[in-house]
C-alpha cells in the first residue's frame, strides 16, 4: 500500500500546519526501542478505544513497543479491534506502568479520568504526551500536547499523526480509527461533523473498512438487556417545555439486573435529546453510595460543557459529563435548577 507520505503530494486532507507542528513535536520524544503504555479515559468508547489501538500499531511501525493500560475494563463491544493478539494489552492497574519509557494518554484533557491510574501518572518522573479533542480540563495531564478541539474525535488527530510521521493507514488501523470517528461522530450525525471528517473517513473506506460490518458491529449486535434498560429509562422521561430540557433516569443497580455494562448506556441521552423544542438532555445514573452520574447532551447555543463544569465535570461544548455526590432526588433539583438558569 502506498505510504502516507507519498500520498500526501496530492492529498486533500492536508494535516493543519499548527496541528502538524505539534504532531512533529510529540513524536520527538518518541525512539525506536522505548517501551511505550497507551491510556485513555474511565469507561472508554470508541474514540478512546480506537484511538488507542491506531496508535498502538502505528507505533510499531516506528520500531516503538506500546502496549495499552486503561484504568476500566476494555469495553467488550470494541473486543474487535484488539486481534489475535496483535495489539499488547496489559491488566488495568498502575502497576502496569512500571517499566516504560514514556506514557501517551488519548482523548483526556483532565488527569483525573485516568481514575485509579491517575496518581501513578502524576508520579511519573518524564509527564505524559498527550493527544486529545476535549476543552482544557482542570489539571492537565501532560506539557506537550497534539490537542485541537476542532478535530471531530481524538482519531482525527491520530490519522494526522500518521499522515505527519509518513506512516501506512493499513486496514486494521483504518478499522480503529473508522471506530473512533463514527461513534464519537454519533454516525455521522453530530454537529462535530465536518466536511475533513467525511474525507478522512473515505480514505478509511479506500484503506479495507467494511462500513456494512461496522454498523453491524457497533450498531446491531447490542444484548437484548440493553433495550430492557432503554424501556426502563424512557419510562422515567420527563420533559421541561418552558426551558427546553428532557431527562431520564437509570435507577442504582439496573445494569447489573439487565445484565448490562456501562457501554449500554451510550446512546440513551439521544432519546431526550430528539424531542422537538429540547435543547438540553440530560441522563441521570444513579451509581448508588450517594453518588450520581450525569451526562448531558444539548443542540447548538447550548454550552454543556459550562454546565457541567459548575459540578466538576467537562467535556465538549455539546456532550459533556459529571460526577456528583448526593442522592438521585437531590441531584436531580441541583443541576435541573442550574440548567434552568443557564437557559434564561
């Protein structure tokens, strides 16, 4: 297959020259022979996910040995991207960090998503790289950064490191990153939508995705636990009119009676959201032990990301996410007065 360099003379998708300069900056702190750990988020998707498993194998190309630590479970629906072993993953847990030469965290913008990993990574005597599409976090997890909040999902700006570095989009490379964009895309469907977003996935198209297959595998192969959570969740929809907000609920304990993960709840907010006249959903998991978490999603003019912020959370300007600690009923009455307000 041609290389990413050769195709680059007559290349539409040219790699931003700020993007590019930040791309050639990360990778001089990279050297064949380091044994590189990839992270990503708590509860990672499949931008995080696939962003993680592109780089890893991009890396290999350079003669660099990466393998991934996430400080949850790999989501069992992304079990695709890993091979037959071709991908190195190691058991979550900071002690998988030991060793390695540097660490590169994916689509975080906050050390504090790294979760149980997160004070190992302060620890670390060299800071991490990171590459990442989220708004600045509170406590940035490293000092140089590929970050660009432009960008449609963190696989963007992996396609582009590959695209800086002269590196070969093969197809199980093209498969992760097609994962990355098209879910943190919503299918395509989300305003982060942009025409370099549809180019990109093209030449992921060109490059062996199988787009049929991938929505089958995304899209279609969801446990039939899943929509018996989605009923119980749409039976606890409510609808604020006059402020244009929807919300649900997910009652502690209704994953585990389902038989359902974390992943199933992705998606779900868009149901609130697709309602005429709303311009903020929010769902609402109770995670018990008086803790709640919530997600919002809203409709161009609406910052969630704001909103979420004023309860410690963050994330994009229209999905966005927090953790709050009190019960369901007085969690609900904090943040819906917040958001009411916010809307005037």
């Amino acid at each position: 297959m041609e290389s990413m360099t050769n195709l680059a003379a007559h290349d539409p998708i040219l790699v931003p020259e700020h993007r590019r300069a930040d791309i050639v900056k990360l990778a001089a702190q990279l050297a064949p022979g380091q044994r590189v750990a990839l992270s990503t988020h708590l509860n990672s998707d499949g931008d995080g996910c696939g962003s993680e498993v592109a780089l890893a194998l991009l890396l290999g190309q350079m003669g660099i040995a990466a393998h991934i630590v996430n400080p949850t479970p790999w989501p069992a629906m992304f079990t695709y991207l890993l091979g037959d072993g071709v991908v190195d993953r190691s058991p979550d847990g900071a002690a998988a960090l030991k060793g390695i030469d540097r660490l590169i965290v994916l689509d975080i913008s906050d050390v504090k998503r790294l979760g149980s990993l997160a004070d190992a990574v302060r620890a670390l005597v060299v800071p991490p790289l990171v590459i990442d599409h989220h708004l600045p976090g509170e406590e940035p997890p490293g000092t140089i950064h590929v970050s660009d909040t432009a960008a449609c999902a963190t696989g963007e700006l992996v396609f582009d490191f590959a695209a800086t570095m002269g590196l070969q989009i093969t197809p199980a490379i093209a498969t992760a990153l097609y994962t990355a964009i098209l879910t943190d895309t919503g299918g395509f469907r989300f305003s982060n939508t942009s025409p370099r977003c549809h180019a990109i996935a093209s030449r992921l198209l060109a490059a062996g995705v199988d787009p049929e297959a991938m929505y089958k595998r995304i899209y279609a192969s969801v446990p039939r636990g899943r929509l018996h959570l989605l009923r119980d969740a749409l039976a606890t929809l409510e609808v604020d009119e006059a402020h244009g907000m929807a919300w649900v609920s997910i009652a502690a304990g209704a994953l585990e009676a389902h038989g359902v993960s974390s992943e199933d709840l992705d998606g779900i907010a868009e149901y609130p959201r697709s309602i005429a006249g709303v311009k903020l959903a929010l769902l609402f998991r109770d995670l018990g032990h008086g803790k709640v978490k919530i997600s919002f999603r809203s409709v161009r003019g609406v910052d969630c990301n704001a909103l979420a912020k004023q309860f410690g959370g963050g994330g994009h300007a229209r999905a966005s996410g927090a953790l709050v600690s009190g019960s369901l009923t007085d969690v609900h009455a904090k943040v819906l007065a917040a958001a009411r307000l916010m809307s005037h």
